[in-house]
C-alpha cells in the first residue's frame, strides 16, 4: 500500500476503540518499492504486521473478540510455553 494509504488506514485503526490494537509505526517495505506496511499490537504488546485492509480486517477479529492471543500476558505465555 501507498504512504497515504498506510497513513489512513493507521488513523481508522486508531480511532477503532472495539479492535483494542496500538498503531506503533508506518514501515517502508524492504521488499516492494514504494510500498509500506503498518506494525500494530494487541492489548498485550504482542505485534503484527498489517500490509492490506483485508489483513487487517483480520487481525481485528483476534481484539475485538479478545482472543487470547491478543489478551493473554506475554510473560505468562513465555512461562507456559518453556517446558516446550
């Protein structure tokens, strides 16, 4: 997507309080010239890339239905997943 495009999308994303998400930066794409991509995070810090509105579209489900992936404390996840 556009820098513009990016930056619109990152204003909904923000102004959407029900996905319970953080915008944290609007990156260049290392791969794509002139293309951008959004990384966000969930309630719990964890991150994730949005390149397109359908990718976010659905990763808005994972906070808006408070998925655990998106709600469960990273610390504690690391603990439970060590023995792994």
């Amino acid at each position: 997507m556009t820098r513009s495009e990016a930056e619109a999308l990152a204003e909904r994303i923000r102004q959407d309080r029900e996905a319970n998400v953080r915008v944290h930066s609007i990156e260049k794409d290392p791969y794509q010239k002139e293309a951008y991509y959004l990384v966000c995070c969930y309630e719990n810090g964890l991150p994730f890339v949005v390149r397109h509105e359908g990718m976010w579209q659905e990763r808005r489900l994972y906070g808006v239905m408070r998925h655990p992936l998106a709600t469960t404390p990273l610390e504690q996840e690391r603990v439970r997943l060590e023995p792994l």
